[in-house]
C-alpha cells in the first residue's frame, strides 16, 4: 500500500506548521528538537506507509499548534493504520477547509446537488435562509459563514484560469423554493453562471430514477501531475473524502451517466 490521500494531508500539515513556527528548514526544527532531519523529512515526504500518530501530535505540538488540530491529525494517522489511505471522514472544527484549499486548485470540477442550490452557485440570501431553517448557526456566525462562502465563490469562479464547472441541479432543488422571495433573483443568478464559458449548469427531473440517488457529491480534477483526484461528499456527521483511483473514476462513471438525464438551463 503506497502512499494516500491522508498521508499527503498530514505531510502538508506539518511542513506548513513547522514553517509557520519559524523553522525554514528540516535541520532546524531538528536541531532544535533532539531528533533528526531525515525522521523529520520522512513525515513531510508523505511517503511512509504507517505515520505514528503520536510522532505527529509530537511534532505539531512542539510547532505550537492548538490541540483541535493535533487531535484531527493524530485521527487522520490512526485512520491509516485502520483503513484506507486515501480515505478520510473529516468531522472536525476544520471539516470544510480541505474543500476550500482544493477547489481553487482544481481544473474541473463536477457536481451532483439533488436538495440545494450548490454552494458556489448560491445567492447570499438564499444561503441564509438556508442557515437560519437548519437553526444551527447564531447570527453573527451565518454572516461569518456567508462571507466565508462568497470568497470561496470568488476564488474558484473569478481566478484568471477557473475551473471548467459542471453542475447538475434535481429540478427538486427549484421547486422546493418556488413561491418565496428567494426564487427569481437565485435563478437568476443560476442563469448568469450558466452563461459563463467555463460554467455548464443542468437540471434533472425530479421523478424517475437515476445514477445518482445516493445523495448529492462533487468531484475535483486536477492536471498538474501531483495532486489525486478528489470525490467529496458532505452529510450529516461531517466530510468525506476519497482520493482512491478506483473510487474516484467509479463518482466520475456515476456522474457520467446521470448527465444525459438532464437538461442544460434555459
């Protein structure tokens, strides 16, 4: 088993705390620590097979990072030990951030929405009432959240070479926000995108069945020879990623079959 999603995750992670304690380089933080620039470099290689979970709490704690994120990243390398490399379920505090770091780096990117608007696509009063229905969010966090989304918007829909976005819409999506104030200007704004060269957004009937009954999901592609494809799906207890070659092409034949199923947007 060579290395995965996770290990490369956690490899990122520590190269970019220790930088940001101040060690430049591998020999420095390991001068300073008693250890060694080649046990060091083994973990920011994101190539071992096995990361010992307590090295890496080891290692993030000494660069100063706060304990939410050690205990995602000693989970993470439990999480390869116990399953899949190239699979994680991401529940904590920073569950959307790898989404954010991702998407602006992608050169396609599909979507599956059988419930919502997606969340690119999204007018900022829409995904507001959204917030305010689920009841989970105070106030002052729903504008946080929704500021939080509009530069995610910005940075994959506005960036000098954006990604070739192609989304499906259930028609149920639509229908479900018929009537309210929130209809015409969301379409609109739906409409608008559509219309972008790089922008493919299609609706799907409601009634029938489909590849993709399973729930909504989106995949992100990437050309630059280092970074895996990602399957990304969101539910209810968190995130869930998948990076295996085999499970990513299995979402795209998914995806694939579903599109001749919908319509684009009128």
């Amino acid at each position: 088993m060579g290395a995965g999603f996770l290990q490369d995750d956690l490899s990122d992670l520590l190269t970019r705390w220790r930088i940001r304690a101040g060690f430049s380089s591998r020999e420095a933080a390991a001068y300073e620590f008693g250890t060694t620039k080649d046990i060091i470099g083994s973990y920011e290689s994101g190539r071992l097979q096995y990361m010992e979970p307590m090295t890496v709490g080891w290692l993030l704690r000494k660069y100063g990072a706060p304990e939410y994120v050690v205990a995602e990243a000693e989970s993470k390398a439990k999480q390869i030990r116990l399953g899949s490399p190239n699979t994680w379920r991401d529940s904590g505090p920073q569950w959307f951030e790898r989404l954010r770091q991702l998407e602006p780096l992608a050169t396609t990117i599909d979507i599956f929405e059988d419930a919502y608007v997606t969340g690119l696509l999204q007018t900022r009063e829409y995904g507001r009432a959204i917030m305010e229905a689920e009841g989970m969010l105070t106030r002052r966090q729903i504008e946080e959240s929704l500021d939080l989304r509009a530069s995610r918007r910005e940075s994959v829909l506005n960036q000098a070479s954006p990604a070739v976005l192609r989304v499906i819409q259930t028609q149920y999506s639509l229908d479900v926000m018929h009537g309210t104030d929130l209809y015409e200007d969301q379409l609109s704004r739906l409409r608008q995108d559509n219309e972008r060269p790089n922008v493919e957004v299609y609706i799907l009937p409601t009634r029938g069945f489909h590849p993709s009954m399973s729930g909504s999901y989106q995949v992100l592609g990437f050309e630059d020879g280092e970074t895996r494809d990602v399957g990304y799906h969101e539910g209810p207890f968190g995130a869930h990623y998948e990076a295996a070659d085999k499970e990513t092409d299995r979402v795209r034949d998914v995806f694939s079959d579903t599109l001749p199923m919908a319509e684009r947007l009128r």
